[in-house]
C-alpha cells in the first residue's frame, strides 16, 4: 500500500478506476461480411418441373431422401419446413434469422439457359420485395455450368455413374448473349441499394471459368468481353466492376478448351482476365470431402495459404458446411463428409477469421457454403439433427453471446 494512504482510500480509488473504465468508449468490434450462398431452387418453377414434378423445386428431392447405411446422418429435415423462398414473407423471416447469427450477405446462384434466366423467383420475389432486405446485401454468382440429369433424382444414378451422359442444358453462351445477360445484370441488380460492393464496385462472380471462355471464343475474346463488361458498369455510374472467381484446385496443369487446345494453367488464365479476387465454391472443388472434417480442413489451410501467396488478386477464404450429396441419389453413396458438427464448423470459421486478421488490406469477407443446399447437406439453416447449431457457431464468432 502506497505510504499515507488508509485502506478506505484505495477501494475507493479502485471504484474509480472502475468507473473510468466503464464510461470510456469500448473499441469498435470488427466487421466481417459473412456471405453465403443460396441454392434457389426451393420454389415453384414452371421449368423446373422436368427435374420436380411436384411443383415445388429440390424440396421434393429432400421429402424423398433417406438414409443409406447405418450410421448415415440421412435424412435430414428443415425446422422450418418446406416454404416458398419466393414468397417475400418467408424470406424476410429466413434474412432476420441470418442477419441475427451473422450473416449479412447471400450469393444468389443466378441461372441462364436457353436464352432466358431460371430459378430467378427466390431473388425476385423473395428477397427484393422483402421489407428488410437491407439487413442482409446481396450479390450474383453466374452458375455458367451445364445441367445434367443430376437434379433428376429419377435418373440422377445414371447421370452420376455416367451411364447417362444427357445434358439439358448447356451453360456456355456467345458473346452477343453474355452482353444480353450483362445487360439484365446491371440494369436489374448492380443498382439495387442492398446490392453488395467492394470499394464501391458491385461484385459479379463466375462459377465456371472453362464454360466462360468456351462459349466467348477463348481467353482473348472473353477477355475482350470482360473489358467490355468494366466498361458498361461505369456506363451505368458505377466506379468499376470487382470481378471474383470461383476457383477450382490450384494446379499446375493447364486448363483445356472444348476442343483440346491449352489454355494456360488457372493462375495464368485468372490473371490474363483480370480477375480482382478469388474464392472457392465448395470444399469439394479442392479437396477430399470423403474424410472426416478436421481431416479436410488441413488441405483448406493449406489452399487458402497456397492462393493468398500463388496469385496476384485478393483471396477471400471459404468454408463449407459439409459435403454429403447422396440426398439426390436413390441408390448411389458417393462422397459423404463426416463429423461436420456445429462445433467442428465453429472451429473452421475461426481459423477463417484468423486468416483474414492475419492478411489485412483487403475487404473482410469469408464466403460460407451454404444457406440452404439441403441435397449438398451443406446448410446454416436450421434441421432436426443440430436445431440452430449451425447459425449459433457462426453467432458466436462474429456476433457474440
């Protein structure tokens, strides 16, 4: 004890201090933009009733799953139900309930096929007339893939064993029909307030690189139509456009085109195109999901490290719920992820937010498969098997208790 003062003096001095400490301004907890991806498919659509005839879209897949062997987490069921994600007053329950655990932006899958976008109705009709859609932002992933007959849980053995090589679909487009879908994609999205910006720059991300530069006529050409696509979004009066990858595995093999020819390795590909950042869509683009989780997530650390160092655009990590498709497959197993519990979850979206902590300068962002591939059993939402566990995990890391 300081020489003269009694012991009344420093408690006193100690409730002070104790005081001081609770008027001062606490420091600002730090943002992050948690982004997960919306499979929107759980809705009625006229032409999706050649894979689900029932009118309702892949919940049919999901009402028809069950388990495959003993053991297996199969089936797995929605607390909320079957809704309507078209309707606007489900979807303004499903946004509070992201927003709430921390989820503050949704990477819609957008469709073109056929000259015409598919599944639009969950973004259209749900989230953009939904009255809060300013809590949760959103931005366009282009899923330019082909379409099989996987979505067809009556054919989809077939299709996976490749017995079936029919394709319904093709994702592939001409230059002038990429410049008509850009047009809907500026004109529609890009304005919206609630749309999703880095450095004010509104986000496109493209699902599938070789598709791209297939149906443009190869690297020089698609890269002449990106430069065209900058352009008309500073038409449009925005600053730019932040162009983001969906990457596959980094390799040193070169891509191949529809008709062989080399087109360089992704990384030479990715930077000859501009690409401003990257991510990954699924665990499964990159590694072995047929592991237990803490397996898989070595190879993710490593594939975080290996792109931030690798490349010249910014890397944004990606975590994924789990791995288990075998919901749309009748009689084949396939991949199943396991141990992709809550707490394991949890653990892989802190090693997240400690990568991004550890490589400042870019925007906070984390991308999360998913908010609803129920037939992928990559879900936040909640389910009868861990209720809520998944929203919480992500709650406690980026919200707090």
């Amino acid at each position: 004890m300081r020489r003269g003062m009694t012991w009344v003096a420093v408690v006193l001095l100690g409730f002070a201090a104790e005081a001081a400490r609770a008027q001062a301004p606490a420091a600002p907890k730090k943002a992050y933009d948690i982004a997960a991806f919306v499979w929107p498919s759980y809705h009625p659509d006229d032409r999706a009733r050649i894979f689900w005839p029932m009118g309702i879209g892949e919940w049919e897949t999901v009402m028809k799953n069950e388990a495959h062997f003993e053991g297996h987490q199969q089936p797995r069921r929605p607390v909320w139900g079957y809704v309507n994600e078209a309707d606007r007053y489900v979807m303004e329950m499903q946004i509070a309930a992201a927003a709430d655990h921390g989820v503050n932006v949704f990477i819609y899958d957008w469709y073109w096929y056929d000259g015409m976008p598919y599944l639009e109705a969950c973004l259209n009709d749900g989230y953009l007339r939904a009255r809060n859609n300013d809590r949760v932002k959103f931005y366009l992933m282009w899923a330019n893939h082909d379409v099989n007959l996987m979505w067809d849980r009556r054919n989809s053995d077939d299709a996976a064993t490749k017995k079936n090589k029919a394709t319904i679909w093709r994702g592939a487009v001409s230059r002038s029909e990429f410049e008509t879908i850009a047009r809907r994609w500026i004109g529609k999205y890009f304005g919206h307030p609630s749309y999703y910006k880095i450095g004010g720059k509104p986000v496109l991300m493209i699902y599938d690189l070789n598709k791209l530069i297939e149906g443009l006529g190869g690297v020089g050409a698609t890269r002449e139509a990106l430069a065209w696509l900058r352009d008309e979004v500073k038409k449009a009066g925005h600053p730019g456009l932040e162009l983001q990858l969906s990457m596959r595995k980094h390799s040193e093999k070169s891509l191949s085109g529809i008709a062989g020819d080399n087109l360089g390795t992704q990384k030479e590909v990715v930077e000859t195109l501009g690409f401003d950042s990257l991510t990954h869509y699924q665990f499964c683009h990159f590694a072995n999901v047929n592991r237990d989780y803490t397996e898989v997530m070595v190879d993710v650390r490593k594939e975080w490290e290996t792109v931030r160092t690798g490349y010249k655009a910014a890397y944004y990590p990606h975590v994924s719920v789990g791995w288990d498709s075998s919901p749309r497959t009748p009689k084949r197993l396939g991949a199943v992820m396991t141990n992709n519990t809550p707490a394991n979850f949890e653990r892989a979206l802190r090693d997240a937010k400690a990568f991004l902590d550890a490589h400042p300068g870019a925007a906070p962002l984390i991308t999360v498969n998913s908010w609803n591939e129920w037939t992928e059993t990559s879900y936040l939402q909640p389910c009868d098997l861990y209720g809520y566990g998944y929203l919480e995990a992500l709650k406690r890391v980026f919200v707090g208790e």
